[in-house]
C-alpha cells in the first residue's frame, strides 16, 4: 500500500469519528480513538493522553482548550436529545 493510499484511509478513519459541537468546533472521543488505533483496552490508551496532555502543557497550551474530560454516555443522550 503506498503512503498517499495509507494516508487517505487514516484521513477518512479519523473522518469518521469526528464529532462536532453546537458551536462548530470539531472534536474526537479518546475511546474511539483508541479503538481506531487498535489498542486492546482503553486503560492502555490512558498513558497516551497523559503524554498528550503534559505535551499540551510544555509547549504552553491551556489544557482547557484541547482536553475535557467526558463521559460518553452524556455524549449519547444529549446526541439522543435525553439530556
């Protein structure tokens, strides 16, 4: 599979699990994420995020303005209008 190929199906993975607020701005679930990226138990993943945040961090990013922490089920009733 050359890279344009391999780029463009991970464009549409990611494509696919992109979620949008009432307000326009994009946003992706740290569990789809993991599931996207194969990994076998989002405990796992939970070290990556850590990574991302303390990245977000050390390069003088609000925290705020990359990472909230959600839980999905409130996500699927306000998606079902049951909030």
């Amino acid at each position: 599979m050359n890279a344009s190929l391999v780029s463009k199906k991970h464009h549409s993975t990611f494509e696919n699990i992109r979620h949008t607020d009432e307000d326009g701005n994009e946003f992706w679930l740290a569990r789809s994420i993991s599931k996207v990226l194969d990994y076998s138990e989002y405990r796992h993943f939970l070290p990556v995020i850590e990574r991302a945040r303390d990245a977000c961090r050390n390069s003088g990013q609000s925290l705020e303005n990359h990472f909230e922490d959600l839980l999905e089920i409130d996500l699927a009733l306000r998606t079902l209008g049951l909030d």
